[in-house]
C-alpha cells in the first residue's frame, strides 16, 4: 500500500513525512492501493508514530521506504542487514516480499486507521490485537509458499 500526497510528488511527500516522524511527532498519511486489503481499504488514513527496526514486531504494520516510495505493509520477518537491525514486510493481499529495510528505511508504526470520515480504529494495543496481527502475518507467509508450490506445480502439468 503507497502512500501519496496530492499537492507533492512521492520524493517530497518521503522527505517531509521522514522528518516529522525524525522529530518524535505522529503522522496521518493517505493509504492508497489494494496490497493490505481487506485489513486497510484503499484511502483510509494510516495514523503512524515514529518507531525503529528494533521497536517493531512481527505482525505490526510499520512505515517503510522502499526504493524512495513511502510503503504500508505487515513486518513478517526480523533481522539484521550489515550487523543493523532490519525488518522485511510483505502486502497481505500480495505474494512477494519487500526488500529488508534498516536504518533510515524504517519510519514508523500504523496506530490508528481513521476510515468513513473519522472512524478510528486502533492497531496493536491489546494482547489480542497483537496475538491477531502475528498470526496474519505467519498466515501471509505460508500463503505465499502455498502458491509458489502450487504455481510450480501447476507449470509441471502444463502441456508444452
């Protein structure tokens, strides 16, 4: 899921989105796109407070760039990129991983979703919240291994 804003391009929206959440303030971001479906609609506001690799778990949603694009995806993995801590996050309606992100790639965690002109929907609070977000992202992950076997399966069926 991109994050874009309208009266920017992508480069600027990042930069200034970097530096509020660099100076410990929360930000309201648009989502935008269909890779976190149904867990965040397309144009819901993600509500992210400033957070490292090393703050993040598996299953929270987090803010990343990846490849200069402001990117809202679930953390499914944890580790370490040149003996930093990283993290690598993965679309839950999508099947390929994002690259690892350390560093400065790291720029916080989604709180709070405000959808329907204002709902707000608290993330990751409560033990069962969090208990709810680790299993979607272990689910996401054998989803993805699932389909690749069945892909390659499918492919070996194929008549040529």
């Amino acid at each position: 899921m991109t994050v874009m804003g309208r009266l920017m391009d992508s480069t600027d929206w990042a930069g200034l989105t970097a530096e509020v959440l660099g100076r410990g303030a929360t930000a309201r971001l648009p989502a935008r796109g269909g890779s976190m479906r149904p867990f965040i609609p397309d144009g819901c506001v993600a509500v992210v407070e400033p957070a490292r690799a090393e703050d993040l778990r598996v299953g929270d949603v987090a803010l990343v760039s990846i490849g200069g694009s402001l990117v809202i995806h679930r953390v499914v993995r944890l580790g370490r990129v040149a003996g930093r801590p990283a993290v690598q996050t993965k679309g839950d309606a999508v099947c390929e991983l994002d690259s690892w992100a350390c560093g400065d790639a790291v720029l916080g965690r989604v709180v709070a979703l405000e959808r329907d002109g204002g709902l707000v929907v608290p993330l990751g609070g409560s033990r069962a919240a969090r208990v709810r977000d680790r299993l979607v992202a272990f689910v996401s992950l054998r989803l993805r291994r699932w389909q690749g076997a069945w892909l390659r399966q499918a492919a070996r069926r194929k008549p040529h």
